[in-house]
DNA sequence: CTCCACTCTTCCATTGAATGGAAGGAGGAC
DNA sequence: GTCCTCCTTCCATTCAATGGAAGAGTGGAG
C-alpha cells in the first residue's frame, strides 16, 4: 500500500463519498469527474468505481459515464422512512390528487431539512419546485412548517437560532415570525406556506402521525397562489389523517 | 490486521454484503443478524454498520434494530432507470390508473427478471404480488412477457434454454408455448399474462420505447382474472406510447 | 438479590487489502 | 503522423482492517 493521500479515510468512507458524489444536477458523471467530486485519486475511484458497477450500486452507460444503478435503488426501496412510508400513503395521496388535480407531496424530516418521499402532480399543476429525493428548508415550506412545528422544543429552538435563508421577499426570516406561525401551525393542525420560495405557488400542509403520536411525516398540496388556501385545508388535513391512521394500523 | 476470515474479499464488497443482507422479508435487523447474513464475523460487521449509520446509509430505531436509512434512498433516487423513469412517466401512470382504479405498474429489465420501479394502486384493486423494488420472472408476468419479447434474440434464448418456474397451473413452463406468446407480444405490441401467477389476476402490459427506440420498460395495469383483458389493451397501450413520447422528448 | 442468556462493544497485535503515482493504452481531433 | 484527454493497469509499500476474546449492558427468571 502506497502513501494513502488523507490518512485515516476508512474505505466505506470513500465509497460512500463516491455515492454522495451524484447529485441531481450531476446524475451522470465520468470517471474524473467522480474522482473529482468525492476528492479521491483516479485509481482509487477507479478501483471503488468497479466494484460498485460490479454489484449494481452504479451503472455505466454507453457514453462511459456512470450513473446510480438500479440495485442501489432496490435495497433504499427497503427503507422505512422513505419508501415505506410512501407505500402506505401512496392510496390517500392518490385520492387527494385525484380529488384536486393539484401537487400531493409527502416529506420527512432528516437533520434540518424536509426530504420529500413522494410527488404526485399531473401535467396541468403549478410546477413545484420540489422533487421526490430532494431537500428543502423547513421554515420556508408547507411540509417543513409542519415538521418544525411539531418536533420537540429543542430542536426548534436551535433552527430558530440560525438564519433562515431567503427565498424571496415573502420568505419568512425572522424567528419572531416564525415562532408565530409554528404556534399556529400547532393550534391549527395544518400550515400555510405562502409564496415563500416561489412567487407563484402556496402550499397547505399538514402532520402525519405514527404509532407512538408523533409526527412522523407531513403531508401537503402546492397550489398557484392565486387559489384560495381555505378550500383545500379540510382535504389536506383528511388525507393526513387517513395517512396517520393507516400508519398506526 | 489479524486474520481474515475470507482472503480476497475486499472491504467494498463486505459494506455492499451489509446492504444486500436487507430484503423485504427482513427490513429490520440487529447487528447479529446482519452478520449472519452478510456472512461477516460480528464485530466487522459492528464496524461496517457503524461507519454506514454514520453516514445515514442505515439507521438505528429504538429497539437497537437498524434499517436501511433516508440517505441512501436520496442517492437512489438518482437513478434514471428507476426513479428518473418513474418520474417521466408518473403523469401517464396517473391517468390510467385514475381511467380503471386498477393496479398500474411500471417495470425494467434487470439480469433475467423484471424489477417494479412503480406501483399506483388503491385500495379498491385486487392485490398484485408486485412491490416496487421487487423482482419476478419474465416468463411469468405481463410486464416480464413485454421486456423479453423485445429485448435481444440471444438473451431471449438464453431465458428460453433455463427453466421456466412455475407458480401454479397456468404458469408457462415450456420453452415452445413460451416462443410463441413472445411472438404474439412482439406482433400485438401488448402481452396479456393470465393466472400465471395467482389465480386471481391477470395482467395486460405494453412497451415503453427509449430514445433509442430500444424498450426501456414496461407498463402494465393488473386487474381481476374474472374482467375481460380487452376492454383494457387500448388504454394500456395508450399509456404507454405517452410514456415513450415522453422519454424520446 | 443472583444467575443466566443474549447481544453488543471494545481492544490491539498482526497482516492483508488498499494505495496512488507513473506508465501505458485508447480514442478523437488536427 | 502528433497532441491531447481520459481511462486502465501495475506493484512495492504501507496503513487501514481484522476478528477472537474479553468485557459491558440488558432483561428475564428464580
């Protein structure tokens, strides 16, 4: 064994930086530019870069880039959390999409952020900027509003310390607001996120509940926001009961 | 280093025998029984699992039972020939599945079997024994009839020349009933899959071309053996052919 | 309380798997 | 042909990985 270029990266650690390398605006990607992005040798991503084709966790095509591979997905689509969770919601998303034609989202909360687990929108919806497997904020949309507001008191009182970035000048920044709406949130059962990221969309989201009463997921709808967020309040928060009750079987 | 307990096998290879040990049969593990079935000793795998907690790739709940984790689903759902598939083709799934209320799937082929990459049903249909990210037998399913009648005539004997499983009485088992389904696929542009399986259901599958007008997957909508599997081709094929426009852009 | 069974966690001397620069190969453009 | 870019291969060296064994922790039974 040569000199290792960073003493101490164990080799699930490099691996694991050769997955994390792939982002959605880099979902096909030579050799180099893995190498590059996961701050590896050539040979070494080289050498990791096989193995991995080899069990399927990455793919290669024909331009001789390699992109994630369909084995990778078939042992995340175990994952309880994701996967799981959208299986089980999958009917009452259905029906709330069907009912209003709009943007059905599901998103979990993962460190500081929402991770959005399922999408269902037509080809007539706004075009919500979301996407399943993405990351937004939590204070600036609809599903992160809902999963701050209901986790435990510490951990919003350390999101609230922290700046909160700006979309657009409807983006709530100030944690005297935020604290505000959370308190509402929590009163009403549902959240508002109004023209907070886009000027052109609102969201109404609302908690999804687990077998031990905590909010497990959160549940939304993206309208434009020249629709009135009233009318689909009662239908977001069915949906999400239905959701919570299926979920504590 | 001491001893190891398998020469040759590489680190990279035990991390992604700690991933394949999960199945659908076994989504929740302790640490002892992920060992057992990645076939390491404990307290490498103690080590493995750690490092892959660490990074998110699993997750431990509160019954110190680890489960494949939110992380790895992220990565995963770069994939294009699942998730990024699945996306393009949502809108499609979504019509027809909300034209019948039936089973509506959409599947890849992957080695000798057809992998689910989506599944919209309510909860009205009858109960198909897909599962996204599962796997069945080409021969068997509707979705496995249409993936091999296109694909390359040296796969296709290749399929043709191993045993053709049976699940029940209708299942096809001989290599020369089997040629000439795939013929009537291949003329028809639709295969109907009736009883193979389960006595219950049949399913009506169609291809979805690629840009390189090579079929990239499979749509099929399962539905009671007791309907009629015409009154569902045009709709089927429909949804298929959108999907394909969609692809080639 | 003690004892037992089971599972997990920690340790560390040893070694075997990993390393990555360098050379060579492949393909394309001029 | 040369030049450039990217990939693939090689191997002496080393450092990260190893796993049995001991210890720790937990829960249940008596």
């Amino acid at each position: 064994m040569a000199q290792t270029s960073e003493p101490g990266a164990s080799v699930t650690a490099r691996v694991l930086r050769v997955l994390e390398a792939f982002r959605v605006e880099r979902q096909r990607m030579t050799l180099s530019e893995i190498a590059y992005w996961a701050g590896l040798p050539l040979s070494t991503a080289h050498r990791l870069v096989g193995e991995l084709v080899k069990w399927g966790a990455l793919e290669r095509d024909g331009d001789e880039r390699y992109h994630v591979g369909l084995r990778l997905w078939e042992i995340a689509a175990l994952s309880p959390r994701s996967a799981g969770l959208r299986e089980v919601a999958l009917p009452y998303l259905e029906d709330l999409y069907e009912a209003t034609h709009e943007n059905v989202q599901l998103a979990v909360l993962d460190g500081i952020e929402a991770v959005y687990v399922e999408r269902l929108c037509g080809r007539g919806a706004v075009n919500a900027i979301s996407r399943v497997g993405g990351r937004l904020p939590l204070h600036a949309t609809g599903v992160g509003l809902v999963l701050l507001a209901y986790s435990d008191h510490e951990f919003q009182e350390q999101v609230l310390a922290a700046p909160l970035r700006r979309f657009g000048p409807k983006t709530i920044t100030s944690p005297r607001h935020l604290r505000r709406v959370l308190a509402v949130v929590r009163q009403e059962r549902v959240a508002v996120s109004d023209r907070q990221i886009e000027m052109e969309t609102l969201s109404v989201a609302a908690p999804v509940f687990g077998p031990s009463d905590r909010v497990v997921a959160a549940l939304s709808i993206v309208i434009s926001a020249r629709c009135s967020p009233s009318a689909y309040i009662p239908a977001v928060r069915t949906a999400a009961r239905s959701v919570s009750r299926a979920l504590c079987g």
